[in-house]
C-alpha cells in the first residue's frame, strides 16, 4: 500500500463506483498485496484510478519498499487525491511500479524523517 484514498471523488463518479468496483469483491486479500491495514471489503486489482500527491514520505504504516529504505518502514504518498481520471488505457500491472515510487522519493530533498524539504 501507498495511502488510503479519500478525496478527489465528484458524486457522479461516487455513484458510479459500486458498477466500476463490484466485479473485483473478493472475499479475501488479494495474494498480490502486502497490507498492514484491514480494510472493510477486498478488492482484486481491477481497474486504474489516477491519483495525485504532494510527496513522497518514509511511512510507518504503508508496505510499499518496506524494509528497502528503513527498516521497518514503508513509502506513503501524502495528501492523495484521485484527478477524476480513471485509466481504462492501463491494467493494474502497467501501474506506478514500487522501484518507480523508490526513485521519485530518492528525486526528493529530505530531512532525516524522511519529509521533503
């Protein structure tokens, strides 16, 4: 995981989610996600949403590139937000990969907490 999405949704798109997002319920987590946090529903990597973010941050709570930067630490995106564009053009395997996320946080000039300067 890189973050938890909660803004950015217009209510069109909102209404529209239970059509977009049912055909992937699962009953358990994917095989493919490493998570720490339980969410209330499963859902397998389906469809790509376009999401925007003021940095890149060492994180306690996310699994993306746990262990690789700091130990027992993960890389999180702060102040996430979907642009309203949802990427029919890409599958779920052509998404921001976790070594692409490791360079963009490295692009970054950080103090020692792993917070851009």
């Amino acid at each position: 995981t890189v973050c938890k999405l909660g803004t950015g949704f217009d209510d069109a798109f909102l209404d529209s989610m239970p059509e977009l997002l049912n055909s992937g319920l699962s009953e358990k987590k994917p095989s493919m996600v490493d998570a720490e946090m339980i969410p209330d529903v499963w859902f397998n990597p389906t469809t790509v949403l376009e999401v925007v973010a003021a940095e890149i941050t060492l994180s306690p709570i996310h699994t993306a590139a746990k262990g690789i930067l700091k130990e027992d630490s993960g890389l999180g995106i702060r102040f996430p937000r979907f642009t309203g564009r949802v990427r029919d053009d890409k599958s779920p395997e052509q998404c921001t990969t976790v070594g692409e996320i490791i360079e963009m946080f490295e692009m970054q000039a950080h103090d020692s907490d792993g917070l851009a300067e």
